[in-house]
C-alpha cells in the first residue's frame, strides 16, 4: 500500500493550486505512477516534466535503447513498478524475451548487440559501483556519440530518481499486470 496517499488540488497549498493544475495535465497528471509522487512538491513537478519528456521521448538515443536504459535501471533499484511500466514497451521497441526475461530474473545474459552491450554494461556497471571503467564509457560513446552518451546517462539518473520515489513510498504494482513481476 502507498505510504503518502495521491495528492490532490485541495491539499496544496493554495499559492501552488495553479502549478498543480498545470502539472496534472502532463504525465502522471491523474495517474498513479512515479510522476504522480511529485505532484507532491508542484513547483518541482513542474520543472522535471520538461526532462522527462525530452529523454524520455525526444532524446537521440534510439527509443529500443532507451527502454534497455529504463529496465536496466528498474532492474538496478528493485523498482517493480518501472519495470512493468516498460517491459512490454521494450519488447515491442525490439528487445528480445530473452534479454528482458535474462535481466528480470538475474540470469546470465545472451548475445546482445553491441547497443544492447553499451547500454547494459553503462548502468549495470554504474549502479553496482557508481563508476564506469574506459571501457564501458568508449563502448557507450562509439554507440550513441557525446550527445546520446549523455543523454542517455540522463535518462538512467532521471529513472533512478523515479525509482527512488517509487520505493520509497512503496508505490507497488498496479492490478493490471501485463507480465510477470520483478522478483525482488
């Protein structure tokens, strides 16, 4: 169960009402989900949808990449509802099932292509010792150039802010699961 309930217009202050407003017309507006949690704070909801929606949506790096970098994260924080958010948006943007199934459950890895390799390798490597070797990083820059490079190192830390919310609110899972949960 969450452990701050929704916000709503009628709980912020009445100097951010309007903010509010603007913010819950963007992602997450009557929704449930990370976005959501900041509404919390309106002015600061406010200043991250513009980011969002850029390496979300916008960003140079090709939308299959930027799913692996999603899951990647989710798989990184234990996030069960980013996950479920973007396993099937990743298999539909061409990631194979078992990539996305090796990942979920912590298997060994397949074939990837050397894409697939750059993203996995920059946030796994990341997330599990907050560096990333030459390696790693000349991998990523031969795949995406400086621009995607750093974009796409964007998207993993804006996820992993997500995530950070995400878990600790406890946000969960929601009832129309379409594939099978993140083992944590």
């Amino acid at each position: 169960m969450v452990r701050i309930p929704p916000v709503t217009r009628e709980s912020v202050r009445e100097d951010l009402r309007e903010t509010f407003d603007e913010v819950s017309s963007g992602p997450g507006g009557a929704g449930t989900g990370p976005m959501s949690i900041l509404k919390h704070s309106p002015e600061m909801s406010k200043r991250a949808i513009p980011l969002f929606n850029y390496v979300r949506n916008e960003s140079t790096v090709p939308a299959k990449a930027r799913e692996l970098a999603m899951l990647t994260t989710a798989r990184a924080m234990d996030c069960p509802y980013i996950w479920n958010a973007h396993v099937a948006l990743g298999r539909q943007a061409g990631l194979s099932d078992s990539l996305v199934d090796a990942l979920r459950d912590k298997q060994p890895l397949p074939q990837m292509s050397p894409e697939e390799s750059a993203v996995l390798n920059l946030g796994m490597e990341f997330f599990l010792t907050h560096r990333v070797s030459q390696d790693t990083f000349q991998a990523a820059l031969d795949q995406f150039g400086e621009q995607g490079f750093v974009e796409l190192t964007t998207l993993m830390g804006y996820y992993a802010m997500l995530a950070f919310n995400a878990n600790a609110v406890d946000l969960g899972l929601p009832h129309d699961l379409v594939e099978e949960p993140l083992p944590i």
